[in-house]
C-alpha cells in the first residue's frame, strides 16, 4: 500500500513564504554578485530617491506632461541597455522570458511615451503610470533580473512586488519626516 503524504495549506504557504523570501535576498544582493549592472542601476536608484525627496518635500506641487513624458523615455533608455546586455551575452535572437520582458519594457516605453506626448489618457492615470517612483521601480527590477538572470517564475514575481511595497513604504516614511515647503501661489 501506498501512502501518499499530502501537505497541509498552512504548510503549502510556509513553503512558498520561506521561498519568496530566499528569491527576495537574491535579487537584493545581484547588484554585489554581478556589479556591471550597477553603471545602469545606479543612476536608477539615485534618480528614484531625488524625485522621491523633491516630490516629498513640495507636496502640492503635482507631476505634469513634460515630467511624466520624460519619465517614459527612461523605460526606453534603460530597455536600450537591457537589449545591449543580451546582445553581448547572446540572447538577443533566441526566444526566452528575458527577451519577452525586455521588450514587455520596450513596449511600455513606446506606449507610455505616445500617450504621454499626445495626453491621450486622462490626466491622473498616465501621471500614476509615469510617475518617477512606478518607471523607477519597474527599471530597476528588470535590471537585476536581466543581468543577474534569476528564474522568471511566479515565486521571483512575488518576491519583486513585495521588494516594490517595502520600497515604496519606506520612501513613503521618508517622504513624512520630511520637512515640506509650502508655496505661495
């Protein structure tokens, strides 16, 4: 007779937490394992804090058409990078996840950047969509993906969207203590 051991769900999600977390440390310490990324990464990163601490401190001002245009030629710029590394690595003309996503990116970009110069979608969407925090975001989790070629699975998904929240929590605290500037009209 064969018995056949069947996990419990509780233990199903202690798992897949204990996996998430391994795949979050991972793609937290790429940056140190493959440092070539961090000539792109790194402007990425300071980008995504100066328009976080301006946007923190001048709360009432809101982001407009230019900055949310420039904002989508990021996505543009760094998929150029992204599609140079596959290149140099050999990857550019073989079907994987890592093309996909590079030109998931790419595709981003060219849409973002259409709409945004034409303010073809209403204001509040295309400015939450292009904000310096959702493009940095976006940009720097493709980069560490691509370059330090971690599985693109479900598990590496849900790693880069609880890394995303911390992210974004902890600017967002940031962006409290900050001291604002209130302006005059």
């Amino acid at each position: 007779m064969i018995f056949a051991i069947q996990m419990t769900t509780t233990e199903q999600i202690m798992i897949l937490g204990q996996k998430v977390m391994e795949r979050s440390f991972e793609i937290v310490k790429a940056p140190l394992s493959e440092s070539t990324m961090l000539w792109i990464l790194g402007p990425m990163v300071i980008a995504l804090l100066l328009m976080s601490f301006y946007f923190g401190r001048y709360k009432s001002e809101e982001l407009g058409w230019n900055t949310a245009f420039g904002n989508s030629l990021i996505l543009i710029f760094a998929s150029v990078d992204l599609l140079r590394y596959l290149f140099n690595h050999g990857g550019l003309f073989s079907f994987s996840i890592q093309n996909a996503l590079v030109f998931a990116v790419i595709a981003q970009g060219i849409l973002l950047t259409f709409l945004n110069f034409f303010h073809l979608l209403p204001k509040s969407f295309a400015f939450g969509m292009s904000s310096g925090m959702t493009v940095n975001i976006v940009v720097l989790f493709v980069i560490i993906l691509i370059y330090s070629q971690l599985p693109l699975d479900y598990i590496t998904a849900i790693a880069c969207a609880i890394l995303s929240a911390v992210i974004i929590g902890i600017i967002s605290i940031i962006q409290l203590l900050q001291p604002t500037v209130i302006e005059e009209e």
